[in-house]
C-alpha cells in the first residue's frame, strides 16, 4: 500500500515560514536563523548552493533534488529576513 506524503509547494513553505517568523515558536530552527541574520543564512546558502552543485555531479537525482528543496528554504529564509515575498522574486523570473 502506497502511503501519501504531503508536498509543499513554493507558496506554501513560504507562508509555513512567514508564521512561524511571526509566532516565533519556542525551539524553532528558521526563528533561530533569522535572530542569528543575514550573514548567518548567507552563509547557508552558499553551503546549500555548493552541496547542489555536488550531488548534480556525482548523485543521485533524488539526492539532488533534497538538496535543492534545502537551498530554496534557505534562500525563502533569506528572503523572510528581508521582507521580500515571493511577488519581488517571480518579476524577475
């Protein structure tokens, strides 16, 4: 038996974040990352974008893929911190 597994989708992980910015739940990993700043989540991104680059190269397609889902939360992490929403991202698409 096949078990579903909820997806999330760009503007989804974005709004999870953007509340969980607003509550600031107690043990909270994103809320951490945004009191630690922007160059604290810089620096993740630069790590994320290097680990896609790697797993593109010698992993496997799946292994890319986490990889990337890593990165855009990083990268929506970033944008959280310095008030863009996704509108100021897709004009540029």
């Amino acid at each position: 038996m096949e078990q579903w597994v909820a997806v999330k989708d760009f503007e989804t992980l974005f709004a999870e974040l953007l509340n969980k910015a607003d509550r600031k739940p107690e043990g909270s990993g994103t809320v951490q990352a945004l009191e630690e700043g922007a160059h604290h989540i810089g620096k993740k991104i630069i790590e994320e974008a290097g680990e896609v680059w790697i797993a593109a190269e010698y992993q496997s397609d799946e292994e890319l893929a986490e990889e990337m889902s890593q990165l855009i939360y990083w990268m929506q992490v970033m944008m959280i911190k310095r008030g863009l929403r996704p509108e100021d991202i897709y004009k540029y698409l």
